[in-house]
C-alpha cells in the first residue's frame, strides 16, 4: 500500500484536517444503551432517547469506514465501580432524578460496569482488537490509560462520534487537546438530547481558528482518502 493511501484529506471547518490513517484513531463515545435507547437512564432523566438515536445509523458507517481502512477503534462506556467507589457524591446526588448512578433501572443498575444498560448498543458493538474504555467521569482520558495506549500506538489525531456532543464528546475532545492530539468531530455520528446544545458545541469546537480541533459531514470523512 502506498504512503498516498494512507492519507486523509477533509474538507472541514475551520478548514482542510489532514492526517496519515496509521496514525490516527476513531473515538465513539458513550454509545450505551442506557443513553439510547428508549427505557434507558437517559429518558428516566425526562429525555427524548430518539435524539441520540439519530447518530447511531451515521456512527456505525463510521465505524465501518474505519475498520475496512485498518484504523485504531477506541470505545468508550462512562460506567463506575459496583461499590461506587469511583463515582463521587457531587456527580451522583445531582439534581432530583428518578433513578440516580447505582440505581436499580430498567436496564439494571444505572452506569454501574457489567449491567445490560451499560454495554455499547447493538450496532455498534466492539470486535477483537478494538479498545474499550470503562471511564467514571465526562472525559475519556480522566482517570483511564487512554493516553498511554494512543502513545503507544503512535496515534496523533483522533476521529469523534458519540454522545452527548456537549458533555462527554466535547470533554474528551478538550482533554485530548490539551495532550496534544488533532481532534476532528464527524456532525452527524454525534447527538445531544438538545439539538441547540449539539450545534453549539460544534460552533465552539472550531471557533477561532480550531480552537479545540475541527468539525466535519460524515460524507466529507467518507471522500477524503486519497
């Protein structure tokens, strides 16, 4: 395969995102059935789960793309301990929910390692090979070995889809800018419960130049192999 082949060329705001795919890895965040789908501790929180449900169909081509051109997949779960250990007082005592972190749910307990709506939806399912991260806060670097694994693999830009954009999306995405990474999020395998908030954020990512990395159509990622 030559060096050209492995080059990737988007058109993208706030301009072109170019990397070597041998050194680049795609980053689905969050895409749990606990978020997704309909039951879920998403909706026990008032949420619409279709909203998120929208990217999971753009995601999974993604993901597709990724794996037929030999990329590095990473799949996040935002999940906690059994004991809750690792899932401080502020993050689970928040507001007045129906259920809380550690509940009993529909889908057992809620954001708890190990329980059905824990796991990574259907479609979108990690295989042999790929890297699956268990994270107990916003970012995917917090308090995970997702860093020392990117360096191993000499990754230096990653690829974003995944929920929700503003919260968990957008704090790894700032987090790995701060490592040093080029970040580029696809628009449509992201998803907010608020659409306003999604594009928000996207507006906020490529503000000023890149400020946090770059943002770009699913088609655009799709075209730009050399």
């Amino acid at each position: 395969m030559s060096e050209s082949s492995h080059a990737l060329r988007v058109q993208a705001q706030p301009g072109m995102f170019r990397c070597d795919m041998r050194n680049t890895a795609l980053v689905l965040i969050d895409m749990q059935r606990d978020f997704i789908e309909p039951g879920g501790f998403g909706e026990t929180l008032g949420n619409d789960a279709s909203q998120l449900a929208q990217a999971v169909e753009p995601a999974a081509r993604l993901l597709r793309w990724a794996r037929a051109h030999g990329m590095l997949v990473v799949h996040t779960r935002e999940s906690h301990a059994p004991d809750l250990s690792d899932c401080p007082p502020a993050k689970r005592c928040r507001g007045e929910p129906s259920l809380r972190i550690g509940d009993m749910g529909p889908m057992g307990r809620v954001l708890v390692r190990g329980e059905p709506g824990n796991a990574i939806i259907d479609a979108l399912q990690p295989i042999a090979g790929e890297v699956e991260i268990d994270k107990p806060g916003k970012g995917a670097f917090y308090a995970t070995g997702l860093h020392d694994i990117l360096q191993r693999r000499a990754v230096t830009h990653l690829i974003f889809g995944g929920v929700t954009t503003e919260v968990c999306v957008q704090t790894s995405m700032r987090e790995a800018n701060d490592r040093g990474y080029d970040c580029l999020l696809v628009e449509e395998a992201t998803a907010s419960y608020f659409p306003h908030f999604k594009q928000a954020t996207l507006e906020m990512i490529a503000a000023q130049g890149g400020i946090v990395g770059w943002t770009c159509t699913l088609d655009a990622v799709l075209r730009g192999v050399s």
